[in-house]
C-alpha cells in the first residue's frame, strides 16, 4: 500500500467539483489536454480496459481522463467517481468497452483517508472557505473515539452548501457563490467504518469506509460539533473504489513516461469492473447468440434460476452485462470485442 500522506493544503469537494472563484485554487490548474495539430492526427484506436490511475494533487478528474485517453489513442474513455482536483488516490478510469462497467464501480464501497483540522469551521467545510466560526476546545483521544461510533451505519448528513446538490434546479455552490442562503435537505448515506488513525492536538487523521454518495466534509464537520468544537477537513486521499485499491494503482508521470505497448499492458480488463457481480460462463454458440443481444438458456446443475445483475464470460473475456429470468440469461450491454 502506498504511503498514508496528506498535502496540508485546501481541496475541493468528495462528490464534486464545486465551482470556486476563477481565483481560487481549484481554478488554477490548467488543461492537461492541448490541441496541437500533431495530437488531432493521432488515430484513435479501438483498446478497451481499466486504469486505476493515482490522480495526483492539483489535477482536475476530467483533465485526467482526456490525459490517459489521449496517452492510449483511445475513442472513449470515462471514470467511475470525481476525485477532486486538490484530492488524491483512486481514479478508475475506463477504457472504451470498459466504460459500459462503470456504474458497477461507481456503486463499490469507498475508502478515504482524512485529516480534520481542530478549532476552526469554515463556509465550505474544508480548508478554501472562510472560516465562520472557532473554538478552543481540542478533544482528547479518548473522546474522539467513542464519538466515531455515532457515525456508523445508516446515518443522515447534511451535504455541505457548496456541493453539486440540486436544489430547485440549481447547483447549490451556484446560490452559494451568489450570496443566497442555501438550505440543503439532509439525506442518508451509509457508513461501513470510521477509524482514527493518528490524533493530535491540531488535528486527527481518519479513515472511512463508506458508500456513494457520502459527503467527508460532512462527517468531519459533523464530528467536531458532536465534539463540542468545531472543525474541517484539511486534506483528501481516496484509497479504495469497489475492488480498486492504492495498490492496483499507476503513477501519471510512469504511465506517460511508458511506451504505447507498456501502457496496454498496464490496462486491467473490462472484467475488472464486473467483480462485485455473479459470473455466468458461456460456450462459443451462446456467444454468438449474445452477441446480437439474444437471450441463452442456461444449462447445468448449478445454473442460476434468477440474478438481477450478472456478466457472461467466454475463455476469461467478458461478453455481456445483463440478468438472469427463469434460466435465461439475458444481456442488457453487450461488451463489444477487440
């Protein structure tokens, strides 16, 4: 596993790119995607996969994403989940046929390593706001530990104010950055485990393990209040994204500095993002009646009646997306060979 480091700097949000001033720093990166003619001629190729890419800090998620596509020559690309720009760690990101795989990641447990700041909350939550309130009070150890328990399972948050929560059709950083009051419904995520790592007077390092959806600054917010002091998250790293972990992933600057065979060897395959779902294994006839999209008959002792989520599989290669009614497996996306 990679080192538990954090860069003592402001981030943008979990779920979301939030919108920041022009000035601010989330605004500061500019594309890592050009559009110099020699790159437009570059043909695009038919590779499909898995990157489980290490984002680097000061990177937004879709700059990423256009960077590795462009690195492949690849047609399509996608990822399953924003990491913020001035985040860290785990970004799969998928590959042509992969990218029909994505929800099945999206939907994975997360993981993420945090470090809340003691004494100070601020209008975003994290350490770009302003800060609005303060507090003397440090609690110790003991106190932070037991309070962790509070926040385990189904638990309701209130998303912070600067989020890409609609509210009436508007993003909420919008009517944030134009000085309304913005009054976010709370809603409830699920928490799996909330750990502290490492504490200390200034500020404690957490891991979490949660579901989509769940907002950190929240929780790190929520925890200081529950605390009696106040609080916000200093610094983001995501280390685990379904079954992608710190140690499935690639360095930016080694997938760049790798030949365009290197970089193929370094894809996962499109299976990769299946792993959470029942694998149903297919004969080369069956394949061929997939393939047009057509359901098979499952055959065998142990053929599955009913599944509401499987992939088909011929000689290890996924085939197609689709579920299970009365023996038959039938495909929703038919995973395209290359």
């Amino acid at each position: 596993m990679r080192p538990f480091c954090f860069v003592p700097v402001a981030f943008c949000d979990l779920n979301d790119y939030f919108g920041r001033s022009k000035k601010g720093p989330c605004s500061k990166v500019t594309s890592t995607t050009t559009t110099d003619k020699s790159q437009k001629k570059r043909t695009k190729r038919d590779v499909s996969g898995w990157l489980v890419l290490n984002k680097p800090y000061d990177v937004a998620s879709t700059q990423a994403v256009g960077k590795i596509r462009w690195l492949l020559s690849a047609k399509k690309a996608g990822h399953a989940g924003t990491l913020d720009p001035l985040a860290t760690g785990i970004l799969p990101i998928a590959i042509g046929e992969a990218t029909k795989t994505i929800p099945f990641v999206q939907d994975g447990m997360k993981i993420y390593r945090f470090a809340l700041i003691w004494g100070a909350a601020t209008s975003t939550d994290d350490r770009e706001g302003e800060i609005i309130a303060t507090s003397d009070h440090r609690p110790a150890a003991k106190e932070v530990a037991t309070a962790l328990g509070d926040f385990v399972g189904e638990i309701v948050q209130v998303p912070p104010a600067f989020s890409a929560i609609r509210i009436k059709g508007e993003r909420a950083y919008d009517l944030a950055r134009a000085g309304h009051e913005v009054n976010v419904p709370p809603r409830q995520v699920f928490i799996e485990r909330f750990d502290l790592v490492e504490h200390g007077p200034d500020q404690s390092l957490f891991e979490v393990e949660c579901a989509k959806g769940t907002y950190v600054r929240s929780l790190a917010r929520d925890l200081a209040q529950t605390l009696g002091t106040k609080g916000h998250v200093g610094s983001l790293h995501r280390a685990r994204v379904g079954d992608f972990s710190d140690a499935d992933s690639i360095d930016l600057k080694d997938f760049e500095a790798a030949t365009l065979d290197e970089r193929d060897k370094m894809l996962l395959p499109v299976s990769a993002g299946l792993s959470q779902l029942p694998e149903i294994i297919v004969d080369a006839a069956q394949v061929a009646t997939i393939r047009f999209g057509n359901p098979v008959l499952l055959t065998g002792a142990n053929a599955p009646i009913a599944l509401d989520d499987a992939w088909a599989s011929h000689k290890g290669q996924a085939v197609a997306i689709g579920y299970v009614d009365k023996g038959q497996f039938k495909p929703t996306r038919v995973i395209l060979p290359h």
